[in-house]
C-alpha cells in the first residue's frame, strides 16, 4: 500500500491467541484492503473466494503439506511461498524460481512485481503450474492411484 499499489487481499484461516508483531504493525494500513479476514467454516464459500484471488502468500514457519497453497494453485493463482518446509516439495522444480523466496526483503520486492502484473507468469505457465499440481495432488489422480493401489493389495490377497 505504500508502494502505491492497488490491491485487495483474502486472509483465510484461524487466528490464533499469538501472531507476528508485523500483523499487529501493519493491521491499520491494511484493513482497508480485506475482503475477508479469518476462518470460513463453509468448504464452498473457502473456495469461491480462493478463486477470486491472483496470488497466494505463505509466510508459514510450520507447514506439514500445504494443501492450501495446493487448492489455490489448482483455482488459479499465482504461489509466492518461502523456499523452506513442504513448499519446495510441492513446487515443481522448473517452477522454483516463479514461486519460491529467500527472504523478506525478496517476499516484498517479488510481491511488489506480482500486484503491479510484471512479475505474474504468462497463462500458459501458470496452467502449466496447475497442471502438473492436478496430476500430482488432484483428487481424480489421487483417487485413481488409491484404487489402483487397492486393486493391486486385493489381487495379491487373492492369490
């Protein structure tokens, strides 16, 4: 906001007794801009307003899968996630440099780039991204890889 950019934002997700004092810090200058703040407890309200975002931000120190950043991968956003914990296990490798940062000060400057729309990657990359998180996490795949696996238990029981 200080940097002059226009933007909204979608902060989804339980607020807990303690957070970072940069939450604290920035709440006023940032407020304005909240569609939503806080848990949605309805699957298809999360979901409709994932998909009415361009960008999803992780600034998490703990992550044991990141099935958020998974949901709003597949919906259509741009990741821009810290290159530690699960996230470079869930990003494909060719996409680390896209979606992945080092530090802040390299959160901040990328995300500058991405709400000014010249860091956003073009639409045949970003379905790509989508693509290739659907074929690795996407229930359909999921679910037929389980069937498969359960098919392939069943048969060696049987014989």
């Amino acid at each position: 906001d200080q940097a002059g950019a226009v933007f909204d934002l979608v902060l989804v997700g339980e607020q807990f007794r303690t957070a970072p004092a940069v939450f604290a810090e920035s709440w006023p200058s940032l407020q304005p801009h909240f569609i939503h703040a806080g848990f949605v407890p309805d699957r298809s309200e999360y979901l409709a307003l994932v998909k009415r975002c361009d960008i999803v931000v992780s600034t998490a120190i703990q992550e044991n899968f990141g099935i958020a950043v998974a949901e709003a991968i597949l919906a259509g956003c741009q990741p821009l996630l810290p290159n530690r914990l699960a996230y470079p296990e869930l990003i494909p490798e060719e996409f680390h440099d896209s979606c992945l940062y080092s530090s802040d000060a390299v959160l901040y400057d990328r995300l500058q780039y991405l709400i000014d729309g010249t860091g956003r990657m073009n639409s045949t990359r970003l379905t790509e991204l989508r693509e290739a998180t659907e074929s690795r996490f996407g229930a359909e795949h999921i679910v037929q890889r389980i069937d498969e696996e359960l098919g392939s238990v069943v048969r060696r029981v049987r014989s």
